[in-house]
C-alpha cells in the first residue's frame, strides 16, 4: 500500500465533503484499522461506521470514540454487554 496516495486520498475526500457542509463517516470494512481511521478522524471525519458490533468494539478499544454500528442485530446477550462496554468507554 502506498501511504503517501492513502493520505492524499483522504485528505481529498474530507475537503469535499467539508466544501460541501457534510460530515463524513466513512465504513471500516475495507481496511478494518484503528490507524486508518484515526487518519481519517485527523483530516475531519466525524467517526467512523462498523458493521458489527464486534467491530465496534475493535475500533473503541483502539481509542476511536465515535462509532455507530450500522447492524448491531441484537440488543440482548453478549453483543448487548458489548454494546453496553463500548457505550460506557466512549462516554455517551
């Protein structure tokens, strides 16, 4: 991967969409890194969007603080205690 391109692109991204008046919130799945998405926190996204609640979890224990779980499926269980643990670390 070439980093140099990486940033550029995200830098890109980020002052079209600020020219725009959006917020962006780009979705993890394609590089599933806290270090990408603190890049892209950095050049002025808002967060960052998972699909999974265990990817969610992933992304807080890395620190990322503003992340919203597009399928969370179940609010219950196991993946509830997640949700619950991510809500109390993320202070929300």
């Amino acid at each position: 991967m070439d980093l140099d391109i990486l940033e550029a692109n995200i830098k890109e991204i980020s002052r079209h969409a600020a020219g725009a008046g959006l917020k962006l919130r780009p979705h993890v799945k394609v590089h599933e890194t806290a270090d990408i998405a603190r890049t892209q926190i950095v050049a002025g996204t808002c967060g960052v969007e998972v699909g999974t609640v265990e990817q969610g979890e992933a992304m807080v224990e890395e620190g990322i603080d503003d992340v919203l779980v597009s399928h969370p499926n179940y609010y219950g269980g196991p993946k509830g205690e997640i949700l619950k643990k991510m809500l109390a670390r993320t202070g929300l």
